[in-house]
C-alpha cells in the first residue's frame, strides 16, 4: 500500500516549495543574533488541515514518515508531539529523529506534529492560583486538547497512514507539562512518555505533591516515562521531587528514568537532551532488561 490519501483539505507541502522555504528559514536565522535558535531544514512532510468538532477549530497537523515508509506494506509505531508546528519543534525533532533511524539508534516512526493554536489553553490543567488563571482563564484546556488528540487526531492519522502500536509523546515545557498530565491522568493513552523540563510548578505544583498517591493507584505495566530536568529555579526542585516520588512508588511495571541536568537551562534542555531522550524510549530494550523500577528506574 502507498501513500494514498483521502480528501481531507490537506494541503502537501511540495519538494520546491520545501526548499524555498528552508533557504529562506535559514536567510532569516543567519541574519539574527548569536544567541538566535539553531537554524532546522525542514524536512519533507505532509501538511494536513484537521477540522476540530472537539475544540471548535481547526488545526494544522505535519506528519514526518521515515525512509522505509514509501514502497512497502509495514506499519510503523507514532511519536506525537504538541509545539509540533514548523516554526516550533516540529523541523528539529523530525530531523534527528531521521537521523537516529538512519543509525539504527531506533526504529522507524511516524511523527506527527500539532501546530499551536491557543498554547497555554491547550496544554494547561485546572488551577487554583491566580497567575495560573490569568494565563489559562478557559481552566483544563488539556481535557479537551487530550480528548482531540484520542477521538479526533488518531483515528485520523490511524485511517491516512500505516500505523502499528507502541505511541509516543513528546514535549518540552508546557508540553511536557502536558505530557506528564496525560501520564497520571490517562497512562494508557500512550505508550511512552517524554517530557524535558515540564513546567510542573504548574498549580502551586499539585501533580508533584499528588504524585505518590496517583503512582500508588496507577497501572502503568508495559509503560515507559523519560523526563529531564534543568537547573532552572521554578523547574529543578519539582523534577527532582517528582523523581524521589516515583523512587518510591512507582507502580510495577513502569519502566522510568530521571535525567538530572543542572547544567542546562531552559531553553537549551530539549536539544541536549532529545537523542538520549529518543533512543532510550524507542530504542530496543537490552537483553534481559526488565520493565520494573528496580532495572531502569533512576535519577542519573
């Protein structure tokens, strides 16, 4: 089976216009200062338009397939990831994912990238404190965000694209933020968790301090949680707290691991940190490795 397509108001982004607008990216980049975010290719993708009943809009979704997509007949495993649009994350996170594959670092994946509408609304849960509401006054936009990406996004791409089990999600910040809200509050949904430097002091940092009892109920067998964090002052002590929780408790069967990076700050702790990140989470399990706390459970 190729890559047919249903009608859908997709727009493909074509190899010439891709190229123009990777030479123009990296004209504008050049011409800012040095401490301007790294110049990405942007890689070849497709660009879909989504029409949200969910969040009454509509959104904007790119989709990197790998090499071994076109051609053949395998379905391949998901890595979603909020911030996914080509002006955010979504051309560095497709491009060391394609070099990663290429070393066989890990398997070939399918990525697909949610382009932002309104950020904070949709990666935020409820919260209490005023600086919180003033940012997220709509209160757990995440809800809905979550239930588009279940009932909408998936069976989306599920329907367009060769797809196989074992899902990922990916973010940084808020959207790690949301990634660690989706664990506790939908383990299930995914497969593998990844989240550099979540804003978990978030809510007077209620998921940290309601980590313990939500870890004790959960049932996470077969999952995986990867997340890092900086030394940034509102970021280090939550992510530290949240490791020392899941030392713990977490529940049997969840494969996690803490990567303390004091050394970093926060706005370059994705790019130091997403091969291991990647590798780790998607990478085949090493001989008579176990999926409990005791063989991968760790701050490192």
């Amino acid at each position: 089976m190729t890559r047919a397509r249903r009608p859908f108001r997709e727009i493909a982004v074509r190899p010439i216009m891709k190229a123009l607008l990777a030479a123009l990216f990296v004209t504008s980049i050049a011409a800012c200062s040095a401490d301007s975010k790294p110049a990405d290719p942007i890689p070849e993708h497709d660009e879909l338009t989504v029409s949200s009943d969910i969040l009454d809009e509509d959104r904007v979704i790119n989709v990197f397939v790998p090499p071994q997509y076109d051609g053949g007949q395998t379905a391949f495993p998901v890595v979603y990831m909020p911030d996914g649009g080509i002006d955010e994350d979504f051309p560095h996170i497709a491009n060391t994912l394609a070099g990663l594959i290429a070393r066989g670092a890990v398997p070939p994946v399918i990525l697909v990238g949610i382009e932002n509408t309104e950020r904070g609304r949709d990666l935020t849960p409820s919260s209490t404190t005023d600086y919180d509401r003033d940012y997220a006054p709509q209160g757990d936009g995440a809800r809905a965000f979550r239930a588009f990406i279940r009932d909408e996004l998936m069976p989306e791409i599920d329907a367009r694209y060769r797809t196989a089990d074992g899902r990922t999600i990916i973010g940084e910040s808020s959207a790690g933020l949301f990634v660690v809200d989706t664990f506790f509050r939908e383990p299930g949904l995914f497969d593998h968790y990844i989240a550099m430097d979540p804003a978990l002091w978030w809510n007077d940092h209620d998921l940290v301090r309601q980590a313990a009892s939500r870890l004790a109920a959960m049932d996470a067998a077969g999952k995986s949680l990867w997340f890092a964090g900086s030394g940034a002052a509102d970021i280090q002590p939550h992510t530290r707290a949240l490791a020392d929780a899941l030392s713990r408790n977490a529940p049997q069967g969840l494969r996690w691991i803490y990567r303390d990076r004091p050394g970093e700050r926060h706005d370059t702790i994705f790019r130091a940190t997403k091969d291991d990140a990647l590798t780790w989470s998607l990478g085949a399990p090493a001989s008579g490795r176990t999926a409990d706390r005791a063989a991968d459970g760790q701050a490192s």
